[in-house]
C-alpha cells in the first residue's frame, strides 16, 4: 500500500490553520452570499471541514467544524447577526450541518487510522519477508566459505606432516578464494545498508577508469570457469573524477555475476567511452540473457532470477544501481543482441583538462 499521508505539521499549526481557512472561506462566501445563499454557504463549510479531516488530527477538525456552524447560524442564516433561528427549515438545515460536519471529522479520521494501522502492518510483513529473505540467503552465502575456510584449517592442521607442497598450496587457495567470496558478501550488506539509511557520502577524485577496470579484474575469480573476458583500455579517455571505491564495487558485481551465471566459454566484454561530460561503460556477455518479463526486477533487493543456481545474495545489482545513482548516473539492463545480457552505464562526470592535452 502506497503511503497517501505526508508528514502532518504540529498541533499547533492545525489550529491556526483550520480556524483561519474556515474564516477566509465564511468570509469569501459573506461577499458572494447574495449569489450562493446561506444554503450553498453551508455546502462550501462542509467541503471545507471535510478536506481539513483528511489531513488534520481529530481536535482541529471538529474546532473547524464548530466554528463553521457558529459562523453559518449567525452570519447567514436569518435573522442575521444573532444565534436565534425562526425557520423550521433553517433549524433542521444548522442541525444536520453540525451533524454531517461532526460525522465527516470522526468517520475521517477512524478511516485514516485504520488505513495507517493497516500500512503498518503490511510494512512490517514486509520487514518480515525480507528479513527471512536475507536469512534464508545468508545461511548459505556466508556459512558455506566459513564451513570452506575451517575445513581446510583443519586438514593442514591435522596433516601437516602429510600434505606436500601443492596439497598445502590449493587448500591455502580454497581458503583465500573462500575469504574473498565472504568479504564480498559482508561488503554487500554493509553498502546496503548505507545506502538505505542515506549514510553513504562521495569520495570524488581523480581515476583512470582503465586502471580501475584492470584491478577490478584481477580481483574477480576465474579460476572455476573458462570465461572469455575481453577488455581493450582506451587510451583516449580523460582522467574522470568518480568515487574509485564505489565504482570498484559496481564494476565488481555486474562481471562476478556474468561469471557466475554464464555459460562455460562464455565471453564477457568491457567497452568504455567518453563524450559531452557523459562517461559510458558497457559490460555485456554472449550467455543465455534475461527472461524480458524479469528484466524491470532485476535491481531490486533480494531479487534473483528463477532457476538459477545458489551464490549470492540478490544485492549487488540493487548496491550497484544505488552507486550509480549516487554520481547522478543511470544505469540500464537488457538483452545483448543475438544472445546474452548487456548492462549500459552512464555518469556525467568532470574530466582532467591536463589529460586531455595529454591525450592529444
């Protein structure tokens, strides 16, 4: 349920607020009464308490209200200027004003209670669901390079006599790939939550985009599978100033992901390009793609495709979406043509003159 409310202003102001609003109207239809009449004067008042009640807590609404029936009963409604009323009509008139007026403010204002006890609720169902989400994912993304890590200190402490060189050598590898897979995941959650609790600030300064993409890849394990990755530097980019850190994570995510869920042999290729102050960085694969009915889920928290196998959490896409943002850039998912997926980067970012000159 979307959230219809803004933040209400203090008691105070609803005060003021109401009883000001109700004396401007009266005092609109005062000059206009000889072409609305006490009856449509009587109509506007109502229009007017019942907009205050949407908004507005209980107490200034039904002192909106009375105050409309007070001004009603001796500005308008004959004799005027005295709270005696001759007519029959005119007394059922002001009694089903302060009625139907009293009746909007209390129904009003159930309703909105109502509508905010059921808003929390479902958010915190949805507090709930995504809680167990990210248990669910934890217990396997974290337990299983711990239970990786442990294992193989336990055979190098159990069979250090044992072991030869290169037994040692691949379980110290086991181990190193285990830490990296679960420093990856701890930096996940962390970036996530900084930038869901608006903690997370820019560090801008001057980057070679190259640089950064190399030691990006240099971090990235391809040792498990016999990924293509094709990366020409361009030596006609400019020094850019960017937030490296962030960057490295964005840059991170989108190749460890078409490592892990693309085909065996598969070619993962890295185009970056510079024009007008717009920094663009393509990453695109020949694999299998995205189903296009899941494509617009694909940033979201938690979210990972169907059918497709464990590792993960279902957060780098959603971090590397929120960088991006971060420096005012876009960034967009879709199929590569004839096969696979492509993910487009754009940022606008300050350039380095000197290098320019440089370049030229």
């Amino acid at each position: 349920m979307k959230k219809i409310f803004k933040e209400k202003p203090s008691l105070s102001i609803q005060y003021k607020t109401s009883f000001l609003l109700v004396l401007v109207v009266a005092f609109v239809a005062f000059l206009t009464q000889k072409v609305i009449g006490y009856i449509g004067t009587a109509l506007t008042l109502l229009v007017v308490v019942s907009l205050l009640a949407i908004t507005f807590e209980i107490m200034p609404v039904l002192l909106a209200a009375v105050l409309s029936a007070l001004i009603l009963n001796f500005f308008f409604i004959p004799p005027l200027y005295t709270f005696h009323i001759d007519n029959t009509e005119d007394i059922l008139l002001f009694l089903m004003f302060i009625v139907i007026a009293l009746i909007n403010a209390v129904l009003t204002n159930r309703i909105r209670k109502a509508e905010k006890t059921a808003r929390d609720k479902e958010e915190k169902e949805n507090s709930i669901r995504l809680y167990n989400t990210l248990l669910n994912s934890l217990s396997h993304e974290l337990r299983t390079p711990i239970a990786t890590i442990l294992g193989a200190v336990d055979i190098i402490k159990e069979n250090r006599e044992k072991l030869s060189v290169k037994q040692r050598d691949e379980l110290l590898t086991e181990i190193g790939t285990a830490s990296i897979r679960l420093n990856h995941q701890v930096d996940n959650l962390l970036n996530m939550n900084r930038l869901e609790t608006g903690m997370l600030k820019l560090k801008l300064d001057w980057c070679d985009i190259n640089e950064l993409i190399y030691s990006v890849i240099q971090k990235l394990d391809l040792t498990t599978k016999k990924n293509n990755l094709k990366f020409k530097d361009n030596d006609q980019l400019p020094l850019v100033k960017l937030d490296s850190g962030l960057m490295e994570h964005v840059f991170y995510n989108i190749l460890n992901n078409a490592i892990l869920y693309t085909p065996e042999y598969s070619t993962i290729s890295i185009e970056v390009s510079y024009h007008n102050d717009m920094l663009r960085i393509v990453i695109s694969d020949d694999g299998n793609g995205f189903p296009e009915s899941e494509i617009p889920f694909l940033f979201e928290k938690f979210y990972r495709l169907p059918h497709t196998k464990t590792g993960g959490s279902g957060l780098g896409l959603s971090i590397s979406k929120g960088y991006i943002e971060a420096h005012n850039g876009t960034i967009i998912a879709e199929n590569n043509i004839p096969t696979g997926a492509k993910f487009t980067m754009d940022i606008p970012v300050e350039s380095s003159f000197i290098n320019n000159l440089k370049n030229e």
